[in-house]
C-alpha cells in the first residue's frame, strides 16, 4: 500500500469521526455537538447560554444582515485534492441542491436558529463559497469527494454549512447571550442604589391649575437637598428662578445648560433639571417628577421610568393626572414601595361654551386660538391681524427665550397685544393670562410607538391639558371657557372633554449605551442601527413595559454610518435630541460628526463659518424658519460641548451668539405678519400665500363656515389656489379657465335658453 493511500485512509478515517455523520436516527446527537460551540468563550463578557430560554418568542430574522465571507486560501493547501481527485463542479452542485431539499437538513438547520430564511440565505452562500473558492480545506473536500464517489452520506455536510452560516450570521453563535443582554423584564433592578434604601412615594393627583405641583415644590424647597425632573427647560428655569429666589441655592441642568449658583462651581444641594439629565446615583432627601403620564410617551417615556424606578431619594414626589394613579401603584409593587395619593381639584373653574366663535371679527381680549400646525398659526395670525387686533404667536420650535418674550407680551396688562395664537405647546411651562381656549381644529399629527405618523382627533388628556390653560388660579381671569372655532367641532369638543382620561397603562423602557455596547461585542461587524433594530426585535419586556420608538436614534445613526467613530461617541451623537424635519440641522449633525471624528475640535470660528454668523433679522418666513434651524443647530453644539469638552470647547461664545439670535429671532416674531405679507409678495396673487387652512377644514373641504365675511375665507383655500400649489394646474390655464367662466355667466346656459325659449311660447298662446 503506497504512502500516500494510507494517509487517505487515516484522514479519511479521523475526519470521518470528527463530521459527525447525520442521519436520522443519530440527528439529535449532532445538534448536541454542534450546540457546543456556542457556549464557547470569545472574552469577558460572555455568558454560558441557558436552554431554559428557548422558549423566549422567535426573533425577526428579516433584521440578520449576512456579512461577506472572505475566500481564504486553505491552510493545508491543495491536500484534499491530492489525495482523492479534483471535484466536478457540475456534480457537486446537484449534492449541494439534494443536501438542500431534505427536510433533515432544514429541521436540523431550524434547532440551531436557522429559520426557513436564513436557511435559504446561508445555503445561497455556502454553495456560492463551494463552488467559487479554488482550493478547499482538505476535510470538506474530502467528505465532498465521498459523497460524490457515493461513499458518503449527504448529510455529512451540514456541520460545515453550519460552520459556515455562522459565519455569515455571527449573531447565531450568541443568540442566548443576546437574549441575555436586552431582557428588559426586570428594570428596577438596574438601579441598586436605589433598592438599597426604602423610599416612600407621593403621588400628588389632580387636574391642571390644582395646586399639585404647587404643594409637591414646597417640599422640594423645605428638604436639606433635593432634585426637580420636568418635561421642558422651561419648567426647569422656572424652578430654578423660584427656589434660588426663595434663599435655596439651586442649580441648573438641562441637556445644553450647567448653571451653578455657586461661584467656584461647587454643585448646590438642589438642582433643577429636564428629567433626561437626573442623576440616579447622587442622593437626595426629596425628589420631584412632574408630569408623571408622560412615562407612557412613545418617545420619551423611558426617562421618567428611569427616574421612577432609579432616583436615590428619601422621598420621591411625583405629580400628575389621576389616570396614571393605579399604574404608578403597581408598578412601585415591583420595587417593595408603597404610594400614598394625595387628591386636588382645580382651583379655579372653567366651563366649555355653548357657541363656537366661527368668525375672528368675534374675538375678545385674552383669547387663545390653538392651532396644531405652524401653517396654520401663520395663517390665523394673519387673519388676526389684518383686523386691527396685535397677537402674540407661541409654537414648539421658538427658543425659550422668544417663547417667554411672546408670553410676558401677552400677559403684560399694558401691551395692546389681547390675543394669543399657540400650539399645544402651551400646555406646560408658560404662566399665561388666559380667559379663553378656542380650538382652531381637533386634529393633530403624532408618532406612535413605532414611530409611524399618524393623523387623529386629539386625546381627552391632551384636550384637557391645553383647556386648563384657561382662567388659571394666579392670571386676571378667575374662570375659564373652552370653545371651538368652527361650530361642527364644538359637540366634538363637549364629548372629548366629558371622557373619561384613557389610564396609563404601561411604562416605556430604551436600551442603555452599556447594553448597546454588550450587543457590539458580540457583533462587531453590525451596523449600530442593526445593532438596534437586533436589540428591540429580541428584547423581552413584561406587560408593564413597552420599548420606546427608535427611529430617531435610528435616523441619525444610519445618517452617520459612514464616518468613522468609536461606538461610546456614536451612541452618543444618536442619542442627541435634534429635528430631523429641519435639512440645515440634519447637515449640520453630519458635519459636526465628521470634524469629530478626524479628531479636529468644533472652535468658535469653525461654527461661525458654518451658520454664516453674524445673522440679520428675517426678511420673510423662510428666513424665519432658516434663524429657528440655527438656533437648533447651536443647541446642538451645546449639547454635545457637555459631552466632549475638548472637541467643543467654545461653548460659551456660542452661547452668547445663541443669546442674540434669540432676540432676533423675537424681533422677527414681533414683526411675523409682515413676513407673511413678504411671502404672499413672491407667490402670484390668484394662487394666494400657499399657507395652509386649519387641518380640520383641509379634511371636509374648503368651504366657508357659516357667518365668514368674504376676507374671512381661508387663506390660499380655494379650489383653483389649492389645483395650483398641487402642481395640478399652471396658472395660465387658472386664469384662461376664469375669463371662460366669466364669459359663461354672462351667456345663458342651454337650461336657460330652454326655459326662455318656452316662456316665449307660453306669452303668445296667451295672446
């Protein structure tokens, strides 16, 4: 027997042994060995898997992106082919297909995580890999050359598909350690800190403008330290002004502003802030949460949950609606802790009229017309204005600054200014003098869980929350009303408003950097957008929790793939609170990225250069918006200059030039009716400002409610003005279609010619 025929046999023999061969009656002993590697160690990290999560729900494999599997040359290099014989193409692609219909195969695949999909996938490219690399493993080859000679079983391939698929599917390899890192069923048990002491909760209840957040303050003023959690900055400067005028030292923290009292910049026993910033390892004698529905937002209920279940205080005080009591029971019984409720009522009353205003003519001083679209309160405050009557303009995307300018403007008992037009974005964090809610329409835009937009009536609690802004307990009108523009909302309105509030019924959760990172390691080639969409596909959450939408992490981190970043600072970047509605924001996020990462701080200079500063006051609304995106693009810097000191150093200048933009941005709010004016100036008269009438009436039509003058009629609502913006008809043919119209009523139609035609027969027969 020649050398090389008996070390074809001992190959032969050993490599046998170790394929494991597969048949049906020995699969179960296969899939043992195989289920091996996965518990194999790859670092620190790694957890030994547990077959009692098998159970856990299948994840969504359509998210498992196969990575490219690179031709290696093999190590023993043409071995196999040496001792047996090269390998037909054509015939090892017929034992690839029959090794891909048995069902075996495909079942077996299954056990080890390879749906019906990723099954396809993966052969896809085990058979690509096969027949396209030149020189195989002397092993594979081998069991191929068997198989072909028919001196092998078929099923002897599986384990180097498998070999392979986890190749391409990493994520295989550590599905029990993934399943690991994003179960979310237990989230009180993320903050230690906080179980280690026995906190006693307060849950102070009642309606807008009752007192309760007004009570839970006291206490936050009378604690030897203490930390407030609001929904906006300007709930946090507010408490910040209060309690440092109150001799409590108190400092500020929100996502772009560190203010301590203290001039050596000692931290304060007090500290207000928005409530993504609290700290949930410092300690504190009280807390207070405000807004506690909002732990059910689809974007931001996770702070609130991590402020609920994470801050370290004796006594944590949170207020808000009474729908979210029995939630906010059960879930501090998950914790060992108790909540004492403590009920207000409104203190000053408001009633829902029987009229609607329909017409602006009707209008009176402390008015507020809420509309839920920008357009429309440029549209409304147009109207308003063209009537002789100042108003004061209020939505979510003017800096603070403009914001508070517009309400101490409305509010002021000397300023002609009698009306406010607003967004819903008065609903929290403006003291405002209020007499009367008038909805301009019923309908608002949204983004649920999935972060999908949606069009729908406004909520009872929204409704309720925006009404109670009317004949507030600290304003000149001790009672309010609540009414409707258009009279076909009213009854709408009525029974909105006599609904019982939905209750909060669960709590949203967002995966950690630290969770995000674990993920990475095990899947060092996913994108972190992938990474993601992986987390929250096998993330596990009881019934009291629901997993926040991402897709505005996701945006950003798709926009940012490209360039170069270390996983910590990309998280980072993501997690940075930007419009992405706004192109000049979104390219300034990109640019502020790649100066980053080419390790290049972001100088005073550099921002100056890119927003073109020095800025001048707006010439019409585009400029308008353009200042308001600037404004953001600088909250930006701000932002990320709290988290990267050193590649943003100058946040102290921007914040000046910040400063000024704010009051040029006011100045052109002051003035916002003649930007409108400049912008009907660009666009042809027949077509009208392009601005769009309130949403309700886009929704039945554009026809003019009853009691509207003729000067009263929408803006640009016309159905020839409307043909026109749609790109649907050119104004020439709008103007050719009005001369043919005219002519036409000049004319007697052919029913009228008919009509005079006969009443011509009739006066003769008389005669």
């Amino acid at each position: 027997m020649s050398l090389n025929r008996c070390i074809y046999l001992l190959s032969r023999s050993h490599l046998r042994r170790r394929a494991c061969v597969v048949t049906s009656s020995h699969t179960a002993a296969v899939a043992n060995n195989y289920t091996g590697h996965m518990c194999a160690p790859k670092g620190p990290l790694r957890t030994c898997p547990s077959s009692s999560d098998s159970a856990s729900r299948p994840p969504d494999t359509s998210l498992f992106v196969p990575l490219a599997v690179k031709s290696e040359v093999a190590k023993d290099g043409a071995v196999g082919e040496e001792l047996t014989q090269p390998l037909d193409k054509s015939e090892l692609l017929k034992v690839l297909n029959r090794f891909y219909k048995r069902k075996e195969m495909q079942i077996l695949a299954s056990e080890q995580g390879l749906d019906a999909r990723l099954f396809h996938q993966a052969f896809i490219s085990f058979r690509k890999y096969i027949l396209e690399i030149n020189t195989l493993n002397a092993d594979l080859h081998i069991i191929l050359s068997d198989i072909c000679c028919g001196a092998g079983h078929i099923d002897d391939i599986f384990p180097y598909f498998m070999r392979h698929a986890k190749q391409i599917f990493p994520m295989l390899d550590c599905m029990d350690d993934l399943r690991k890192i994003s179960d979310l069923r237990v989230p009180a048990n993320w903050y230690p800190e906080a179980r280690a002491i026995q906190r006693r909760v307060i849950f102070h209840s009642g309606p807008t403008n009752s007192g309760k957040t007004y009570h839970a303050i006291q206490r936050y003023l009378e604690a030897k330290s203490a930390i407030y959690c609001g929904p906006l900055k300007l709930l946090a400067h507010e408490i910040f002004e209060k309690s440092n005028t109150a001799s409590v030292p108190c400092d500020l923290v929100t996502g772009e502003e560190r203010t301590f009292v203290d001039l050596d910049g000692r931290q304060s026993s007090h500290v207000a802030c928005t409530i993504e910033m609290c700290s949930v390892t410092t300690p504190y004698e009280v807390a207070v949460i405000d807004e506690i529905q909002m732990i059910k937002d689809p974007s931001r209920g996770w702070a609130w949950t991590r402020a609920l279940l994470g801050l370290c205080a004796e006594e944590i005080h949170v207020c808000g609606e009474a729908a979210a009591i029995n939630f906010i029971t059960e879930l501090m019984l998950t914790t060992g802790e108790e909540v004492e409720v403590r009920n207000y009522t409104r203190l000053t009353p408001f009633s829902i009229s029987d009229r609607a205003v329909e017409n602006l003519d009707n209008l009176k001083p402390g008015d507020c017309i809420v509309c839920f679209s920008k357009n429309d309160i440029y549209s409304v405050s147009r109207q308003v204005e063209s009537r002789g009557l100042e108003c004061a303009v209020i939505y979510g995307s003017l800096p603070p600054g403009t914001k508070l300018a517009q309400a101490k403007k409305f509010n002021d008992p000397d300023d002609p200014c009698k009306i406010l037009v607003a967004t819903d974005a008065i609903g929290m964090g403006l003291n405002l003098s209020i007499r009367r809610i008038i909805f301009n329409s019923l309908v608002k835009p949204s983004v649920n869980e999935k972060g999908e937009k949606e069009v729908a009536t406004i909520t009872t609690s929204q409704a309720l929350q925006i009404a109670g802004r009317a004949g507030r307990f600290s304003s000149v009108f001790k009672e309010g009303e609540v009414t409707t523009m258009h009279h076909e909302d009213l009854p709408v309105l009525k029974e909105i408003l006599n609904r019982p509030v939905d209750p909060v019924e669960m709590a949203g959760l967002h995966p950690t950097a630290e969770q995000v990172e674990m993920f990475a390691y095990h899947l060092p080639q996913a994108t972190l957008s992938n990474l993601i969409d992986i987390f929250v596909s096998l993330s596990q959450v009881d019934g009291l929790y629901f997993v926040c939408n991402v897709e505005d992490f996701k945006f950003l981190a798709d926009m940012i793939q490209h360039i170069p970043l270390n996983l910590r600072s990309r998280y980072v970047f993501c997690t940075a609170p930007i419009n992405r509605k706004q192109p000049f924001v979104c390219i300034s996020f990109l640019k502020f990225a790649r100066q980053f990462s080419r390790d290049e701080p972001l100088t005073f200079n550099w921002v100056c250069r890119h927003v073109n500063w020095p800025l001048v006051p707006p010439k019409n609304i585009k400029d308008l918006v353009h200042l308001e995106a600037v404004h953001d693009v600088l909250d930006l810097y701000l932002w990320l200059s709290y988290r990267f000191m050193d590649m943003f150093p100058d946040a102290n200048l921007v914040r000046e030039i910040q400063q000024e933009l704010d009051i040029i941005i006011q100045t052109g709010v002051r003035n916002i009716t003649r930007l409108i004016r400049a912008a009907e100036a660009q666009v042809p008269e027949a077509v009208g400002p392009g601005l769009t009438s309130p949403s309700l009436r886009r929704a039945r039509g554009s026809k003019a409610h009853p009691g509207t003058s003729p000067n009263m009629r929408p803006l640009g609502s016309s159905l020839g003005s409307r043909l026109v913006q749609e790109g649907l008809l050119t104004q020439e043919l709008l103007q050719q279609l009005q001369k043919e119209w005219t002519k036409e009523q000049k004319q007697p139609t052919g029913v009228a010619k008919v009509s005079a035609g006969m009443a011509t027969k009739n006066k003769k027969k008389k005669k």
